[in-house]
C-alpha cells in the first residue's frame, strides 16, 4: 500500500476513521474495566491488563508526538512496512517491557491510570481527527503520511483490544470492521492470505501467536501452521 490509497485513505476502517473506531472502542472497554480487572492477566506475556493499559498511555503518547513530528522528504514506509515482523514471541522480561510493568504499579490507584488514559488518549484522538492524512511525519527514523500511520495503529489498538480482553470474557470485543481491517494489515505485512474458514480474531491471535491453533486448526492452516507466529513489532 501507499499513502494514496488502499486502507491508508480516510474512508473505510484505515486512516483517521478506522483510528478513530479502534482507538474509540478500546479505550471505552479499558474505561468500564472494574478495578479488580486490572490485576487479572492480559493477552500479553508477562503482562497484567494493568500493565497492558499503561502501554497505552504511551502509545497514546508516541501517536501525539509523531503527529506533531512533520518530516519534509518523500515516505519510507506505509501502513505495511511501517512493522517489523519475527517469529520470537515476547516473554515480558524485556528491559522496556519491565519498565511498564514498574510503571503501571507506581499508579497504585486504578481510577488514575485510567484517567491518564482517558486524558491522553482523548489528546491523541483529537490530533489524529485534525491530522491532514497527506502530511508527512517522522518517527523511528521512518517517514509516513498521517494516512498510513494512523492506518498502522488500527492493527496496534485492535491486537491490545483482544489482549485487554483475553481473561474477560464479558468485556466488548473489538468493532468487527476494526477486526477485518487489521487482520487485511497483518496478511498484508505477512504476505500470507489466512485461510477464509478462520474468524478474523482467530487469524488475528494464531496468526501473531496470542493462541496456539487446535490440531483442527493446524490442519486449516496447511503449510501456514509452520509458519506461524508473525510477532508484530
């Protein structure tokens, strides 16, 4: 994709809209979290949920920098190629992975990690609604077009909304068009169509690894099971 077209335009589930939708629908499940649920587990290795919704202050944080972050040369990545792809899950004992983990306990109070959120991610809506999507930007020694970035992030927020709710089973799911979308991305990064008979979560958490496929499964999958997981970074 480039950022004239494709799931980086503005209609559809990319660019500012499908942002908007996904960044929308996880923050409003992180919202009507009950304080205890921010102490179970997340989707996420080595993670609890409150460790996962600290993250997302700082995501929040990136997606407001980046966009304050114009860059005058032509786009080096899209929404694709903007991620890096290996095939080593996390473990959670990463230096920064580490570092959230100590910052998620120092709120002590859940209610102010979930205001920070709300405060910071309410910023970062705002300024991708107001993004001009053909603005270039910068971030991580990488130039895009608003478009695309905020394309990217689709995928970003809709994998965190399935992580959130992983050990929740009564909390909203992702919008399924954010779900369609994002799963378009990561065949997209991957190069590799997942099999039409897989749900688009199902493509989503085997194909990153979030869950390992049933033997049914791996028989659906083919000569894609071996290559499994696509770990998104």
């Amino acid at each position: 994709m480039d950022g004239t077209g494709g799931t980086g335009g503005t209609g559809g589930t990319g660019g500012t809209d499908g942002f908007s939708l996904s960044w929308s629908a996880l923050r409003q499940a992180v919202a009507g979290l009950a304080d205890e649920d921010l102490g179970r587990p997340s989707g996420c290795a080595g993670w609890l949920v409150r460790d996962l919704v600290c993250h997302l202050v700082i995501d929040a944080q990136d997606v407001l920098i980046t966009l304050v972050t114009p860059a005058g040369t032509e786009p080096t990545r899209d929404a694709a190629t903007y991620w890096t792809v290996t095939h080593t899950p996390p473990t959670g004992e990463d230096p920064l992975d580490a570092l959230t983990v100590r910052l998620a306990a120092a709120y002590e109070d859940p209610a102010l990690l979930k205001f920070h959120l709300d405060d910071v991610g309410s910023a970062a809506g705002r300024a991708a609604r107001l993004a001009d999507p053909a603005a270039r930007v910068a971030t991580q020694d990488q130039v895009l077009t608003a478009s695309d970035y905020l394309s990217a992030y689709v995928l970003e927020w809709t994998l965190h909304h399935l992580d959130l709710i992983a050990h929740l089973p009564d909390a909203p799911a992702p919008p399924s068009g954010t779900l369609a979308a994002a799963r378009a991305l990561l065949e997209r990064i991957t190069g590799t169509p997942f099999p039409a008979a897989l749900s688009d979560t199902d493509a989503l958490l085997l194909g990153t690894g979030r869950r390992a496929p049933t033997p049914g499964e791996r028989t659906l999958l083919g000569n894609l099971a071996d290559r499994v997981p696509f770990v998104i970074g």
